[in-house]
C-alpha cells in the first residue's frame, strides 16, 4: 500500500510538474507573440517611412526630365572601301531590338555591304542630351560625341514635346565622348551640376534618356564602381575614360542623358553599357560630372577642348609588364606612375627623367595613369604643377610648366619608341666592345653628335651599331642612341659604360637611360627565361 502512495506521490508530482511547465510554455509563447506583434508595428510605421523614398525618386523626376532631350540626328558614315563596316559602330548606329544580338541594319545598307559598295553611307540615330544653361531664347545641351558628333542634321525634343529643328553642334570632343549642342528655344529649364567626387560605392542614382526611344524614361540603382578605366568605349589608347560603373538599367538612346544623384544633380553622362546584345546586362557607364563640366565649359566657350600636356610616356607601377623595370628603380611602393620616356622640346623635357615614379601632383597622391592624365589634362598650359618623384633612391619634387597638348600626339609619342634596329655604321671613334648588350659604343665627337641631331654638350656612349638578334634590338636600342646612365651609375663616356658593364650580370637585367634626337626614356634590357 504504501509503494501504491509512493507511486501515486511520483505521479501527482509529476503532473503538478507538467502543468507547471505547461503553465511557463504557454506564457513563452504569449511573449513571443507579443514581440513579434509589436515588430509588424514598428515596421508597419518604418514602411510608412519607406514611402517617403518614393516621394524622393517622384521628387528627382519632377526635378531633372524638363531639362532632359531626345536627340535625332542624320550623319555620313565613312567606311572603309570594302568589306563591312566596323560592328561596335554598326551596334551604335542600328541597335539590337529584336535581341537577336545583331545590329538591326536596314535592308538596303545590308545590300550595300554584301556587294562591297561602301566608302559612305547616311545613318539616322537617336541618344538624349541634358540642358546645363539657358539664356532668353538660347539654350546648351550636353551629349555624347558619338550621339552629335559630325551631325549634318539635328532635332532636339524637349519634355514638354517641343521639337526644335536647325540645333547646331558648337564643339565635341571624341577623346572623352562629349559634345554641347546650342539650340534656339524658350521656357528652358537647366539641370544643376553636381560633384562626382562625393560619389562612394552604393551611392543610389537615377539615370535618365529615351532608352529605344521611349522619351522621358527614368531608372534608378547604386554605384557600382568608381575609376573604371581601360574600358575600350572611347577606342582611342589617348582617350580619356574614367567611368562611374553604375547597375542603373541603360540601353541605346540613353547615350547622352544625366545619371543624377538623389538630390537631383547631375553627376555623369550616360555613356555605354557593357553587352554582349546591345541591350542592358546590368553594366552601364557614365563619364563623371567633374571631369565633363571643365569640357563642357571649353567646348561651348572655345568649340574645341584644350589639354595640358607633359610629353611623357607613363605606366601604372603595378603592371606586369614594368614589373622590372620599376624593381630596377629601387621604388618598394604599390602605386604610383613610372616614367618610361620623355621627348624632347616637351614641358618635361630636363625636369623629368626616365624612370621617375610620379608619386604625387601638387601634394595629392598619385596612384595611377588615369588619375595623373587626367590630372594634366584639365590643367590649363602655362600653369606651373609640382610633382613629387622617386628618383636615385629618394623623394624629391620638380616642377613643370604645363605645355598644350599637340593634336600630333599619337605621331609623337610613336616616334619616341625603340624598334628593332639593324644596326648602323661604325664610325671612327673611341670605340669600345659592350658583347653582353650586342652593341659598340664609343665616346661621341663633335660630327657624330651633330649626325644623330643630339645636343653639343650631350655626354654618353653613343650606339654606333646593333648586331642583329641580339638584346638590344629585342630592346628597341639603335645607332644614334646614347646611353647616358646605367642602373643607378652616370655615363660620360664609352668607357664610363664598359666599366659600369663589365661589373654587371646582364642575366638579372640592366637599366639603361637612353637619349636620341626624339628624347629621353628607360630601357630595361633582360634575357628572355
């Protein structure tokens, strides 16, 4: 009996335990119910926030379309005598609409083509511009190049539906895409100038244009990257790109249009989109507003962009293939901007040397080509900038006086650049043999000083012959070259540099300033692995 009560005593406990227990669940639960009640509520009221944002963007639109175009223009297409056209240029001029990933070219151009009657065709296309000034009945429109650029007819629509006709391009520029349109129109809204350099990655922006010619479309996104260079939309190895990535949708015919912050300012042009159809794959670019509006500016004022200029040729110090030659320097540093060549009667031509790491500009830092070209180009000429160079294991400044750049410029610096040499005459001199270069040197007179265009006073060892194969015609040196400094030690003389080599081991790479009649630059001479 009394193991019965014993029993009955665990059992009661046990249920009293359970109730107890079930007690405590249930007022868990009711906790947990509560917590989670209130979070609906204070979300509920934080969405009631949210809409908020979408007044913002109805705020930006309301802001920015009646200063946005659409732009139609007529153009001659050039071409080459036969065979078909270049197809970046055929996607811009015939866009991709039926996503078949070719350009829509019409059926007559098409026969063209086929039968290799080319040399010049008539194109019609369609981009968008923002309105940046007005003026009584005047207004500027800023576009791409490639939507105005050599137009022989243009028709601007504004938000409102007026077309206006007889719009004239009053400058563009191809090496940043850019062109300013003057139209004769009233009632004109401009768009506000905004500050590209406040932009960071995740940066909300609206991008505007006739996307496939749907006026006044509007789409928004984030920053994706800032400082893209290299892009190859512009083409040309001296344009200037240095792109806002954006994953705003842009497609054709948004070429030209504001990307516009959330305050309504215009930060970039629209400009291209990376695809492999022509149509958004959630890459687009557009120019920043910091470097458009000094072009802007120029362009409208001048009809033409003008460019400081150094005369130098340059390499980011992180490239692969300077790896060496910036190790030969002795400069331990990621960034920077390595000077390869400097040509004569240039702004840089006895300030800068070859092989100079460019570390920073008027006391900002330099980290790359990019930043420094551009840097230049926006200086006006005859302005004096500082810049802070590593040279013969120390910092240092020197300063230049911007020149204009040269509209030769692709001549110039071509011309500055070794190729494989031949080899010329030995003359009679103080000769001396440099086998593990392939070369004869000799110590310059007065009459081979004056046979290679180098300066009177010039001092070095002069290339008298190449042998053919050999690494200095691998390198690019040729008869007229004269060595004026190896690694770290200064040539005076033929025998200067024999002694300088015969200490060297050429299997680890030699450096070498070189001058000719052209200039100046740093040749990093190695034997292939």
């Amino acid at each position: 009996m009394k193991g019965v009560r014993k029993a009955l005593a665990v059992i009661v406990l046990g249920g009293a335990s359970a109730a107890a227990w079930f007690g405590v669940g249930s007022l868990v639960q009711n906790v947990q119910f509560a917590r989670a009640a209130q979070e609906v509520e204070t979300n509920r009221q934080a969405l009631q926030n949210v809409a908020e944002l979408g007044n913002v963007y109805r705020g930006i639109a309301k802001v920015v379309e009646p200063s946005v175009v659409k732009i139609d223009v007529k153009k001659t297409i050039r071409t080459a005598a036969h065979g078909m056209p270049d197809m970046d240029m055929l996607k811009r001029q015939f866009p991709d609409r039926d996503g078949d990933g070719e350009p829509d070219i019409p059926d007559n151009l098409k026969e063209q083509f086929e039968n290799g009657d080319l040399g010049q065709f008539q194109a019609e296309g369609e981009g968008s511009g923002v309105v940046m000034e007005a003026d009584g009945g005047t207004g500027f429109v800023l576009t791409n190049n490639h939507v105005a650029g050599n137009a022989q007819d243009i028709t601007v629509t504004l938000s409102d539906g007026r077309e206006i006709t007889n719009c004239k391009v009053v400058g563009a520029d191809p090496k940043s895409d850019l062109a300013v349109v003057k139209i004769n129109a009233d009632r004109l809204i401009p768009a506000r100038w905004g500050n590209s350099d406040y932009l960071e990655k995740g940066d909300l922006i609206c991008a505007f244009g006739s996307p496939f010619g749907y006026v006044g479309s509007m789409t928004h996104g984030i920053v994706s990257a800032l400082n893209r260079d290299r892009v190859g939309i512009i083409g040309s190895q001296f344009a200037y790109e240095n792109f806002i990535q954006v994953d705003a949708p842009i497609n054709p015919g948004n070429s030209g249009g504001p990307l516009v912050n959330l305050k309504g300012e215009v930060v970039g042009v629209n400009t291209a989109i990376a695809s492999r159809n022509g149509a958004f794959n959630g890459i687009g670019f557009a120019i920043p507003s910091n470097m458009a509006r000094p072009i802007y500016d120029q362009l409208k004022e001048k009809g033409k962009v003008v460019r400081g200029y150094l005369g130098v040729e340059i390499g980011n110090v992180g490239e692969a293939r300077l790896h060496e030659q910036v190790a030969a320097t002795g400069y331990k540093g990621d960034n920077g901007v390595l000077v390869t060549s400097v040509m004569n009667n240039t702004p840089s031509a006895g300030v800068l040397q070859p092989g100079d790491v460019v570390t920073a500009i008027n006391g900002k830092k330099v980290e790359t080509v990019t930043q420094l070209r551009n840097t230049i180009a926006i200086s006006p000429p005859n302005t004096d900038v500082k810049l802070t160079v590593y040279r013969d294991g120390k910092q240092q400044d020197v300063t230049v006086k911007i020149g204009e750049q040269p509209d030769d410029l692709l001549a110039r610096a071509g011309s500055n650049r070794g190729g494989n040499n031949r080899g010329g005459n030995n003359d009679n001199g103080e000769s001396a043999s440099a086998d593990s270069l392939g070369v004869r040197l000799a110590t310059p007179n007065e009459q081979q000083l004056n046979r290679y265009g180098l300066p009177d006073d010039a001092q070095g060892a002069l290339v008298t012959s190449v042998q053919n194969g050999s690494l200095a015609s691998q390198f690019g040196l040729r008869a007229g070259d004269l060595i004026t400094k190896i690694g770290d030690k200064s040539i005076a003389s033929s025998d200067d540099a024999t002694a300088v080599l015969e200490k060297l081991d050429v299997s680890k790479g030699i450096a070498l300033n070189v001058t000719n009649k052209q200039g100046q630059r740093f040749v990093f001479v190695k034997p292939p692995r």
